[in-house]
C-alpha cells in the first residue's frame, strides 16, 4: 500500500521504517496510516522533529522476550515464547492486553502495541501504551494445562509489570480464566494484592461492565455516528464478525437499542440468521461458546439459520458491518462487496480487521467508517475504571460504570469528529481519530524532554 505522506518530516521516518521494518507488514500498515494522517497536524508543530518525537513515537520503549516452559497433561515439556511491548509511557503506565494465539509476533504484538498508545490516549485516561502474549493456542488445552501455562507466563512477566508501571489485561484467548490464573501466580510470588491486571474476576477486584465494555462500548460509538446524520439503530440490520467477547456484547446492546444482527462467526465460518439474532439466541451462543464449541452450533439448535463453512459474511447484504473477529478480515474485494450491497456504515470492534486499501475504498465511496482504536476503546477504558476502582479500594455498580463508558465513547466520537473537521475531512474518523490521540502524547513527549 502506497501512502501518502505530505508531511516532509513524516514521510522521512515513514521512509526509515519501511526499510528497518520490512518484514513488519502489520506494524507498517499502522503507522503508514498514522504517518499520513497526522501530517497536517505535524505541519504546524515544528518542535516535533526539534525534539525527535516522531522517531521516538514508531520506536516502542522496550521490548521483552522470554520463553515459557510448560508441561501438558501426559507430562510432555513443550516452549512457547513471550513477549510484552512496553510502547509508550508518556501519559500513564503502559497499558494493553495479552494475547494467546499462535500468530502472535513481533510484527503484530508492535501493531497492537502502536494502536494502543493512540486508544489509550483518546480515552482521556491516564495511560500510556503496550500489548503482549505468547504464541500459545489454548484451542483444545484442558484447563490444568491452560493454569500451567500462564503460570509459567507470568513466572517471567512479573518481573517487569506493577500497577504503577505496566497493568496488562486480556484480548483474543485471553478472558477471565487465563487472567485470573495470572493474577493468582503474581500474587503468589510477589506477595501484593494490587490491581496488576485487569479484566479480573468480580470477586477479586474486577470492575462491573468489564465484559460488556468493548461490545457495548462500539455500539455507543456507532450510535454517535449515526446520530450525526440523523439516524439510530432502529429496525438497521447489522453484519457481525467473531462470536467471542466483543462480538457478543456488540450483538447484545444492539438488540437493545432496537437493531437486527444477522450474522456471527468464527475461523471455520459464518452463520446468517436472516430472521435477526435475538436476546434469547444470542444466550445461546454465549453458552456454546464458554463450551468451546464452534459457531455451527447455532445451525444445529436454530436450524432455519444457515452456516456457511470457512466464509467471511461480508457478501450478506445489510446496513452497517461490524468486524469484531480479528485483523485483516475485510479485503479489498469484501470492501467492494460491501458497498456493493449498499452497506453504509463500518465499525471496527477487533484491531485493524480492515487492511488500508479497504478503508481507502470505503472512504471513495461514502462509507462513513470508523476505526478500531476509538471505536473499540471501551474496553481498555473500563480497565482504566479498574484501575481507578483498585487503587480507591472501591467497586462502582454495573450501571455507574455503564454511564461512565457510554459518556467516554461519546466523548471520543466528538472529539474524533471535530478533530477531523478542524485538520482533515468532516467525517473522516480515521484522521480524527489518529491527530486527537497523537497531539496529547506528543506535548506529553515534548515536554519530558529526551527519553
Ligand atoms: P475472543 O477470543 O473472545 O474472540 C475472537 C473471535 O474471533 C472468535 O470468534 C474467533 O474464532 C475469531 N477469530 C480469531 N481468529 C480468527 C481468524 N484468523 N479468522 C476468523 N475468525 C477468527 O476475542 P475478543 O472478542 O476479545 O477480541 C476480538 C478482537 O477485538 C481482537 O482483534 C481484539 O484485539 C479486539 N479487542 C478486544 C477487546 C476486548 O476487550 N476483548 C478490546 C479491544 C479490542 P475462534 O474461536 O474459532 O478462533
């Protein structure tokens, strides 16, 4: 993908990344799209490359590597590797989850990482950004095995992550069991109780809505959109990806405020329920899914709905499409069926599940879209509410903590929005989004002095 990059002094450490970082496809992409959104922003700040901030902002802090011995239930020794990608500390400890999936690199661990820093940012919460995991699958591991493999994790981790300087939480194969079992294992060796990650157990200092934020927290982002051209969810039909975490509480606040899933998926295909998934199907799939069991499982108990294997659902034709699965789902040739169908609205609940072209597409053809790293920030900003709550010795209600997220989300829409009219494009939420996000780390930056 080409970009382009007006800024001289973007397009310099654009021009030095994409040789140091070639075979980085992930981490590139995203900066690629930073690059070339802040530039008009940059313009106007030349204590940036005084201060060398630019390089800095592409560069993470530190990087940790480690292996991680365990053994499976027949007493089999088997390495995995792990890693935690300390990226930016400027405006808070670094912030991020941990994911378990055998894609997991440093290619797409410093993608994560980078988007992080940004998300963080347009929460207003004080965080600054990181991502980490291991190569791990957890696909098929009995739960003693999964407990001694984040056990050995965090028998490394530990070492460089506190509530002051590094908080991690979950992301994909990484939910409530693997962050309880890390929590106990941190416990364990350094002897504290604090809140050294989030997305914990309700009993041990997690925060209400902590589930439901990323989901819920898309939904309200998406209502703000369409409240800018005086629509609401009322009888739109909706495509999902994913049935996993943000998938399902995306479907669920849908369906409250009056809108119509059609489809869920997962890596070995798709179902269309052309009927909508409601309340009462969806608790269905809630509890397939804590079963480990694959998304055809809707067909099998709902058998009007149709499942078909190893598809991506973005040739259904609705209004709006949601990709909450993982990145690189939607293509350039999903993109033009997409607006081939008529879609109007894209949404990004998962990290970059829309490759640059694709989003260059939308954009051509009147799709208003949104990024994952505001669209999506719900979730880490609940953990900041944990965070908030740990460190008061306090647990707020579901519905406290539902208001705050739903005033975030609107906050990072408005500001998302009016940033885009001010610099870029009214309406153009990928530049909003990244300017807003970049200028409050960089004064931050600038202001540290060189580090
Ligand atoms: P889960 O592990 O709960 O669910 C992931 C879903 O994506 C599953 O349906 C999974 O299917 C599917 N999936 C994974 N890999 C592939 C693939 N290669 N092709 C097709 N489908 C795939 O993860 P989450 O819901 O937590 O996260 C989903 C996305 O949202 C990720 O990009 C994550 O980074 C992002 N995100 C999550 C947040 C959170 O709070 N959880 C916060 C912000 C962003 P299967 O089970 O078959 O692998």
């Amino acid at each position: 993908m080409e970009y382009t990059i007006k800024n001289a002094y973007c397009k310099r450490v654009w021009d030095e990344i994409s040789v140091r970082y070639a075979d980085q496809g992930h981490f590139l992409q995203a900066a690629g799209l930073v690059l070339e959104t802040i530039s008009p922003v940059v313009d106007k700040m030349p204590e940036l490359e005084k201060n060398a901030v630019l390089e800095r902002f592409v560069e993470p802090e530190r990087i940790i590597m480690f292996r991680v011995p365990w053994t499976d239930d027949q007493g089999k020794p088997h390495v995995n590797r792990g890693f935690r990608v300390q990226f930016n500390s400027a405006i808070g400890p670094y912030k991020g989850g941990l994911r378990f999936s055998p894609e997991v690199g440093l290619d797409v661990l410093k993608f994560l990482g980078f988007e992080q820093v940004l998300k963080n940012s347009l929460t207003t919460l004080p965080m600054g950004g990181g991502k980490g995991g291991s190569d791990f699958d957890a696909h098929g591991k009995s739960d003693a095995e999964v407990m001694r493999f984040c056990q050995s994790f965090v028998t490394e981790l530990y070492r460089h992550i506190g509530p002051d300087t590094d908080v991690p939480a979950g992301d994909k194969g990484v939910g409530g069991r693997e962050v309880a079992y890390m929590f106990g294992q941190y416990k364990r060796i350094t002897n504290q109780y604090v809140g050294v990650l989030t997305g914990k157990g309700l009993s041990f200092g997690g925060s209400l809505a902590r589930t439901e934020a990323t989901g819920y927290g898309l939904i309200y982002f998406v209502e703000c959109m369409l409240a800018k051209i005086g629509q609401d969810f009322k009888g739109k039909t909706a495509i999902i990806s994913g049935d996993g975490n943000v998938a399902q509480y995306a479907a669920e606040k849908l369906i409250q405020l009056g809108g119509k899933p059609l489809t869920l998926s997962d890596s070995t295909g798709y179902i269309l329920d052309e009927e909508g998934i409601t309340a009462e199907k969806l608790a269905y799939v809630k509890e397939f899914r804590a079963n480990h069991e694959k998304v055809d499982a809707y067909v099998k108990k709902f058998p009007k709905a149709k499942f078909f294997k190893g598809e991506k659902p973005w040739g259904v034709k609705a209004d709006l499409a949601l990709p909450c699965a993982t990145q690189d789902e939607i293509y350039l040739e999903d993109a033009q069926k997409l607006v081939a169908n008529g879609i109007k609205l894209v949404a990004e609940g998962a990290n970059m599940p829309t490759r640059a072209e694709a989003i260059e597409y939308f954009q051509k053809n009147g799709v208003i879209f949104a990024p994952g790293k505001a669209a999506n920030a719900g979730g880490v900003a609940v953990s900041g509410l944990e965070m908030s709550q740990n460190s008061e010795r306090l647990s707020w209600s579901f519905e406290e903590v539902d208001a705050k997220l739903k005033q975030i989300m609107t906050n990072i829409h408005d500001n998302a929005y009016e940033t885009a009219k001010k610099y870029a494009t009214e309406g153009d939420y990928v530049a909003g989004a990244n300017i807003a996000g970049f200028v409050k780390v960089a004064n931050a930056m600038v202001a540290q002095g060189l580090v």
